[in-house]
C-alpha cells in the first residue's frame, strides 16, 4: 500500500511534484509551459494531467488540472489528487501541493481528501495473481503546514483502509469469501478497531428466529452467519443508529436462477455489508459521538435439493410471513430479519445499504444510488452523500404501490406485480420491517463495482458508502 504522509517541504526523495493548475488559470503557467500545455490538449480540467519533462537533478513537474478556480470542491482536490497519482505510477516516491489549494475550503476536510485521493487512485487488487507485480510507487507526500495535520491525515490513510477492505471483500471471488470467511474477517478487522463484535453461527440464527435468512441459505453448502458490531463513544452518544448491510457472499438467484451474465458480476452481492464494515472501522478514529450498531446477515444464495422454492413461505424474525415467488429477490428476506432485529433495539434512526436492484440502475445509471425512506434519515443521507461525493438519489416510497405486495396466502410477497418501479417496491417491502422507526435505504444497484477506472475508483469494487456511512454516524445531529 502507498505510505502517505505529510511534510513542511518536497522531500528530496521525490521524484515528481504537482503543478496545480486550474482551467481559467493558464496563464500563470508562463508563456513557454503554456504553449507546451495548448501543444499537449492540457486545458486544466479535473482529471487531467501532464508530465513535463525536468533535469535529471530535480523531480519531474506534473502539470495537474482543477477545473475553473472559483468551482473548487473538496471533491475537486480528492479527484486531482487520483488524477496526479495515476500520472506518476512510475515513480518510487512523490510529493504533492494540492493542499495549498484549498483557499476557503476546510484545511482538514481538504487533506483528508487529497490522502483519500491519492490512496484510493493507486489501490490494486493482486489476491489472485500468481506473481503479483508489487507497484512501483512507495511513497507520497502531502505538501502542508498549520494546525490539525497529523490528525487529517490519519483519518485520510483509515478512510483508504476502510475503503481498500471493502474493495478487497467485493473483488474476492464468492467461492473464496464464504459467510463463514466474511464473519471471521469482521470479527478480527471489527475487534481490531475497538468494536465489540459478535457471530451468531447457524444454530444460534435457527434459535433466533432469522428465517429469511434461513430460507435463503437453504440452498447452500455454507452455512449462514449473523454478525453485529458496536461502536460506543467516549462520552455519552448524542443517539443510536442502527447500519444494517446485505451480505449475500454470491447472488446465484436461487432456483430463481439468474442468466449466465447476469450472475457474472454477482460476487458484489455483499457490497453493502462491506460498507458498513468498513465505516464501523472509522467510527472511532472520527470520534463519531453517537453509538452505533452493526446488523450483518451472510449468506449466499445457492441451489440445491433442497433449495427454498417459488412458492415457499418463510417467517421472518418479526414474525410476519413472506410469500417467495422468486427467490433471486432475496436480499430483501435476509434484510427483513436484520431489520427486524434493528428495530427491536429502538434506534433513533435505521440505515440499511445494499445491492438490492437491478431496476435502482436502471432509473439512476451505474453511478447513482437510490435512497428510499423516511424524509429526515434520507435528507441525512443526502447531506452525508453530497459531503464525500458519493452521489445519491431519493426515490419515493409511494403507499399507493403497497398493494403490489399483497399476497393471497400469507403476509407479503417479495416481489411487485409487473416488471415496473422495482426499486420501490422493494423499499416498501423493507420498511414493512422497520416497525415504524425513522429509517433509510440506500440501493446501491451496481454502483458496488465499475468496469474500467474511473476517477477515485479502480476497476472493480468501488468501496462505495463506507466514507458515505461514517460520515453519517461522524456529523449526526449537526
Ligand atoms: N443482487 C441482485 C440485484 C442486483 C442486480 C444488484 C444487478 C446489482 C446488479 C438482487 O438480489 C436481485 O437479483 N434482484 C432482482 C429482483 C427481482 C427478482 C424482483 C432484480 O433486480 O432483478
Ligand atoms: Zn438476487
Ligand atoms: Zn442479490
């Protein structure tokens, strides 16, 4: 992993340094690097970069662009920094000035972000090579001075942890990342972190009444896990969430069974289990000051003999019974039990994230989630989203539509009726499960992953909602 810290100056150790540049700004760069840049297509645009030759005694300079000046985000810098550390991947050891672009922008939120830019823009997932080439960029210095810096910039280098375990756990295959594997890296990655984990194994999920999840792991070889994890303050929390993510290891729909491409991408299926634990991760580093508990049910969703059938009822933990008419829409019964056990403890909000539809990217494309739910934890939503740029969108729950779940033999049938709005009605469905509480549900769709690198993302599993989460439990209230 890339070793990320600060320094006053440009260590002599670098060998490439930045030149921020923003795109109405040009022509600071003096006449003769202006035209090199004009010759070369740079126009100072986020997510562009150019290496300018040196002298061989002094760190090549990288022209790196910011877009128009007086639009400058945080966003803007985190996106620069990926920008410039994809332009020097050659390098061993590298220094950048984009803090001192901040102008106005919080110091600390804009070093967060360019560490989180820089580490997240050089990740790589090597697990399954035979001969893994090591990267050849060891070292990145972040160009700062003032108060806070030790501080930002340890919360930079947890949130590409954070983020780089939730990648890791989405690029592994399903056939390696069993409930039970995903369960013992909770625990040890959770205990580690100063949370109190705990792992209910299938006797324990039986007793307990988790028959959505049950019913979903009937199919399966690898038996289901049920894990929570809490985060305590120091002082005493301001409130109670509740985060709970679906963790299916491997989406095979179950009899229901999906088309060969459509199973193809299906090991993302944890996605959001893997963002809530790696914001749990992050709770204590950013002095989150309200408790939060973590709800994760496993499993995977196979076929067997003995595999839940279309038709099968199931009865989930609050009791309500679930009519299985396809059992590839099987995130929702595994939620309904997580949910259910959320809602038990009486938190002053709920916020389940998962991969849940096909139909939320279908409405929003492959770069927006859906957020579903009760105004003030979605508008919460929003805020935290819109604060670390993972974009969101909220979506109705429309009590018209609850009709469209109504079964003829039990309580609830887990898919709509007819081939529209399915994003909605899965969230109708969940919140049948929250027993009224303030609640949100973000969709994640196929945004858990992406198909060529992009940004702050490498192809494959993105991490997204891990920052989005923990900035959630970090600013609750404020
Ligand atoms: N895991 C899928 C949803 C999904 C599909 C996420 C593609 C990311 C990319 C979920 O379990 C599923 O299969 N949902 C079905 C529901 C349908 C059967 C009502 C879907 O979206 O097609
Ligand atoms: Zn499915
Ligand atoms: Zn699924």
């Amino acid at each position: 992993m890339l070793a990320i810290s600060s320094g006053r100056t440009v260590p002599k150790s670098a060998t490439a340094v930045d030149i921020p540049v923003a795109s109405d700004e040009l022509d600071q760069l003096g006449a003769d690097r202006k035209r090199i840049a004009e010759l070369q297509g740079f126009e100072g645009e986020i997510g562009q970069t150019l290496v300018l030759a040196g002298a061989t005694d002094q760190a090549i300079d990288v022209l790196v662009g910011l877009g128009a000046r007086d639009d400058i985000t945080v966003d803007t810098l985190r996106r620069a920094a990926a920008a410039f550390v994809r332009a020097v991947s050659g390098h061993k050891a590298v220094a950048t000035t984009l803090a001192e672009q901040a102008g106005s922008l919080d110091a600390s939120l804009v070093l967060r972000a360019i560490v989180e830019g820089l580490g997240l823009a050089s990740y790589s997932y090597n697990e399954q090579k035979s001969k893994p080439t090591p990267a050849t960029l060891r070292k990145a210095t972040v160009v700062a001075s003032g108060k806070g810096i030790k501080l930002a910039i340890d919360q930079g280098n947890a949130s590409v942890a954070a983020v780089t375990l939730a990648r890791d756990l989405v690029n592994r295959p399903g056939g390696s990342l069993l409930p039970a594997v995903f369960a013992d890296i909770a625990k040890s990655v959770g205990t580690a972190a100063g949370l109190k984990v705990t792992v209910w194994d299938e006797k324990r999920i039986a007793k307990e009444k988790l028959g959505g999840l049950i019913g979903v792991n009937k199919g399966s070889t690898h038996p289901a896990r049920f894990v929570t994890l809490s985060y305590t303050p120091k002082g005493n929390p301001t409130a109670r969430l509740a985060f709970v993510g679906k963790g299916v290891t491997f989406d095979s729909g179950g009899l229901s069974l999906k088309t060969g491409l459509g199973m193809m991408s299906m090991k993302i299926d944890m996605g959001g289990a893997a963002a809530v634990l790696g914001a749990m991760t992050l709770l204590p580093i950013l002095n989150a000051p309200v408790a939060v508990t973590a709800y994760l049910p496993l499993t995977d969703n196979m076929v067997n003999g003995d595999a839940t059938r279309p038709g099968d009822v199931l009865t989930a933990r609050n009791g309500t019974t679930i009519e299985v008419l396809n059992t590839d829409a099987e995130g929702r019964l595994i939620l309904a039990d997580a949910l259910s056990l959320a809602a038990e403890a009486k938190p002053d909000a709920i916020i389940d994230i998962a991969t849940l539809t096909g139909a939320v990217t279908a409405a929003l494309g492959p770069k927006i989630a859906g957020v579903l739910g009760t105004d003030d934890v979605v508008a919460a939503c929003e805020k935290a989203a819109a604060a670390t740029s993972e974009p969101v969108w909220h979506l109705p729950l429309p009590a018209d539509y609850r009709s469209m779940l109504d079964s003829k033999i039990a309580d609830l049938r887990n898919i709509g009726t007819g081939p529209y709005g399915g994003a909605l009605t899965a969230g109708l469905f969940l919140q049948e499960f929250t027993n009224g509480l303030p609640w949100a549900h973000i969709d994640l769709g196929v945004t858990a992953s992406v198909d060529a690198d992009d940004g702050i993302n490498i192809v494959g599993g993105t991490g997204v909602g891990v920052r989005l989460l923990a900035e959630l439990a970090a600013s609750w209230g404020a």
